[in-house]
C-alpha cells in the first residue's frame, strides 16, 4: 500500500501538479532536456541565416523564463527543418 500512495504522490508532483508558469514539473523536465539537446547542434547543421541562435548565453537561458527557452527551442527547431527543406531542394533558396 505505501508503494502505491509513494506512486500516487509522485504522478500528482510530476503529472498533475501545476508549477512555475502552469506547467507541471515533468513538462519544465521536458523542456530543459530540449533545449540541452538542441544546444549541442553543430552550427554547420544550420544554414548561416540561423547560426546566431547558438551564440546565445545558455546561463541566461537557464536561468531564464520557461516562455523564453520555448521560443528558443521553436525557433531552433524552425532553423533545423527551414535548413533541410533548403537541402532538399538542392540548395536553392
């Protein structure tokens, strides 16, 4: 039984409960192991126009709002697909 109450409270902490932002504790989780992710993209992978986004201070992102890693996050993964739709087609923009 005391397994199952340890579950129990460990969901709500993780799942359920509503942090700094409105957003649970997994999904803040989530988004920092995005952003450490995508943080180690070689600037090659990018196209020029989007290499500045890993000149950013990732302290200050760190320690920055949830809302501002977001936007980093989607804008680095913008970069990424706008740098392979650019590929595929052979380069031409």
């Amino acid at each position: 039984m005391q397994l199952t109450h340890k579950q129990w409270f460990f969901w709500n902490s993780q799942v359920l409960y509503k942090k700094l932002d409105g957003l649970t504790g997994g999904k803040h989780e989530e988004i920092f192991d995005m952003v450490k992710d995508l943080m180690f993209t070689d600037p090659a992978e990018l196209l020029p126009t989007y290499q500045h986004l890993l000149e950013i201070d990732f302290a200050h992102l760190g320690n920055g709002s949830t809302t501002e890693r977001q936007y980093w996050i989607e804008s680095m993964e913008s970069a990424l697909i706008a740098t392979d739709h650019i590929i595929e087609r052979g380069g031409k923009q």
